[in-house]
C-alpha cells in the first residue's frame, strides 16, 4: 500500500504529495502533549526534607526461601529494607544484583529521582524495560524511600506528595473463572462477607483468551446476576483481563453498561493501544488499564489520547512510586482518577496503601487481596486490618513497620 501511495503521489504530483503531509502533521499531533510534559517534569520527590547529603554505602540482598530483602545503608548510619515482590523477583534477581546495585553505590540517595532515569540507561538497562527491569528497581527504591523516611521521620507517602488519604476504602477481589455464574456468584457473596467491603471487582472473560469464556457463557450470566445479587447501592467493577477484541469488548461492554457496573478493567489486551481508545471511545462505562503497562510513554499516550479514564499502575511491574506518581499525576491533570494495581506476594499491599495515600486523584476503592501473614511485623498505627472495608494507612517513619528482626536474621546475603 505505501509503495503504491508513493507511485501515485509521484504521478499526480503535489496535490497528492500535500495530503501525504496532512497525515503525517496529524501524526504529530497525536505525540505532541505540552500539558502532560510539563506535568512529567515536575520532581516527585520531597527533597526539601533533607539538607544534608544520604550516601549509600551498602546495598545488600537477602533471601530466605522465597523472601527476598533489600537493605540499604548510608555512610552514616540510617538503614532502609524492603521486600520485594517475590512471585517476580526470584526469576529477576540476576537483574538487581548486576543491573542495579553497582549504578547505586556511593551515590546520594537524595538524587533518587535523577537516578532513576540514569539508571535506566546505565548498561543498557532500557533494553530490559517490564517487570525484569521495574521489579527489581522498584524492590530498591521502597528500601531507599524506608530509609530517607526514617532520615525525615516522615512516611513513605509524604515523601512522594501530600498526604491526602489517612485511611483507604477498598473493593474485594476475586477470581472464580472456570466456575460457573451461579458458583461464582456464591464465592463472591462469602469472601465480601468476610471483608463487608463496599465494592467488589469480579472477573468476567477467558484471560487473554481470544474471545472465550471458562465456561462458555459464564461472563453474561454473571454480569447481571452480581448486580442483582449486591443491588444498585453496591460498587461493582469487573476486569477481563485482556480476554477480548475490540468488537466483543463493545459487545459485552453494551451488557456492562445495562447492568450500571462502574468501571470496565482490560477490555483488550493490554498493548492493544488503538483497540483500547477504540472500546472506550465507543463505551460510557468507565474503562480502566495500566498494570502491565511498562512505559511512561504508552501512559502518556493513554492518557493525552483518552484511550483510558482510569489509570493502574502496579507500584511493583511499573518500577516504582515516584513513576507511578508521574503516572497519577497525569491522569489528574486531564480529570482522570488513579486506582494503582496491587500484584501479590511479600508487602505490596503496604506500598501500595502508602502510595495512595499520598494519590489526590485516587478512586473511591483499591483493591484488597487480604493481608499476608507470613512475614511478622509490628505496626503501632495500625492494626493492617480491613475494618468495614476501610484500612488505615501506617503513619510511622518509612514503611511504618517493624519487621521482626529474628525474621531479617534467617536471611543469607545473596551474590552474584
Ligand atoms: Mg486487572
């Protein structure tokens, strides 16, 4: 086709050589974004709350069985520790040890912002962009955050803004694909029970799925059933997890819409870019995406371009909260709300409430995994715990909690 638009052009001459050029003006236009620019370049970061210089003088990583430790310490003495998301980070932390943490010693953490895209083009590391660069990166920047909020005796949050949500209601998810709508509706009744959360999200689709349902027909039955098994006073979101093309997605989008559910997550998958501006220009309901997403980018091309209305970086897949504040901050400039994704394992519903805390635009709901049990900490401001469906946000310096230092003790460094 292009090679005959170029015989063409050159045929007719400059009336068809003018319109090749009014398609590529339009492509421009679609790039450029001086709004969203100028929001990307304003520091995340509170510096202002450290006058002296934090140099790193170690970065270590500890594991035990399939917990993995980051600690950080500064040349005088503060020490921060994360741990990571480790579902991901067992198969990535090749990354971290030969990517990461050499770029990182001896540098002022205060310059963490600025290091964050150097580090990105330190050994090529964009080539790497996803979870294999982001979850590692991520994994030391919650370190290097515990540790700069212990310097200012400030929570992770008010480093990355203003603290605008103490305390987070959340919605319960779940995922009963492959069950059938009537065993599904009745999973969802006992776990919204347990939590008496105010919204919900459930899974409709195949995953990915090229059109199919697990079992077939399951997505319409359940779509209304959940509205009539909750009533119309319910939050109800349902995600599909990329499972369908654009036309499917406007189909089931159109029973979505009837049932009055209140955001539509994944019509297509995620790199679909132009099928998902297609769905939601096509759509009411709000649609929602952004946990795979690995770019800024992509982000700002989402969002300049109202391909989505709610956005959802995951703190851990996108490599970081001050990215992910870019990300939110985005989307509040042109009226959108953020609703961050939470992936499992280790702390990450910790991050992730001290990420919106500090989140203006943050939705009404976040999304609930319950708790995981199996690292011991103390928090003395608050009991982690969903109370009516509402979580309050820890308040102490850092992380906010005390991990049990007998737990940090049966951890061995892990090297290259
Ligand atoms: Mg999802």
């Amino acid at each position: 086709m292009l090679r005959r638009n170029f015989i063409q052009a050159s045929i007719i001459g400059t009336g068809a050589a003018a319109m090749g050029c009014i398609d590529r003006r339009k492509k421009e236009d679609l790039a450029s974004n001086p709004d969203l620019d100028k929001v990307l370049a304003e520091p995340v970061l509170k510096r202002s709350y450290f006058p002296d210089e934090v140099i790193i003088q170690s970065i270590e990583l500890l594991r035990y069985q399939e917990n993995f430790i980051c600690r950080v310490r500064s040349t005088d003495g503060a020490e921060g520790i994360a741990v990571s998301n480790n579902m991901q980070f067992r198969y990535l932390y090749p990354i971290f040890l030969g990517r990461l943490q050499p770029f990182f010693i001896g540098k002022d953490a205060r310059d963490l912002e600025q290091l964050l895209e150097e580090v990105y083009v330190y050994k090529s590391n964009y080539k790497l962009q996803s979870l294999a660069l982001w979850v590692p990166l991520a994994t030391l920047e919650f370190a290097m955050l515990d540790l700069l909020g212990k310097i200012a005796s400030k929570p992770m949050g008010a480093l990355i803004g203003d603290i605008h949500h103490k305390r987070i209601a959340v919605y319960q998810a779940n995922n009963f694909r492959g069950k059938t709508a009537e065993e599904s509706i009745e999973g969802i009744k006992r776990q919204v029970a347990e939590t008496k959360a105010q919204a919900l999200k459930f899974k409709i689709g195949g995953r990915m799925s090229k059109n199919q349902d697990y079992p077939p027909g399951r997505s319409e039955a359940l779509i209304p059933l959940v509205r009539k098994t909750f009533g119309d006073d319910m939050t109800i979101y349902t995600d599909s997890n990329g499972s369908y093309d654009a036309a499917e997605a406007i189909r089931i989008g159109r029973l979505i819409e009837e049932y009055k559910l209140d955001f539509y997550e994944e019509p297509v998958p995620f790199d679909w870019y132009e099928e998902t501006k297609e769905v939601t220009d096509a759509l009411l309901v709000p649609i929602a995406g952004g946990e795979q997403e690995p770019s800024m980018r992509n982000f700002r091309w989402l969002i300049g371009n109202d391909a989505l209305d709610i956005v959802q970086p995951d703190i851990f897949y996108f490599g970081g909260m001050i990215r992910a504040m870019r990300v939110a901050r985005m989307a509040a400039s042109k009226g959108k709300t953020c609703v961050p994704h939470i992936s499992g394992s280790g702390l990450g519903y910790l991050y992730m409430m001290h990420f919106v805390s500090a989140v203006e635009n943050a939705g009404p709901y976040h999304e609930f995994k319950g708790f995981n049990m199996d690292i011991p900490l103390h928090c003395e401001t608050s009991s982690l715990s969903s109370d009516e469906g509402v979580v309050t946000v820890p308040t102490g310096a850092g992380l906010g909690v005390t991990i049990d230092p007998g737990f940090i003790k049966k951890h061995s460094i892990v090297n290259l």
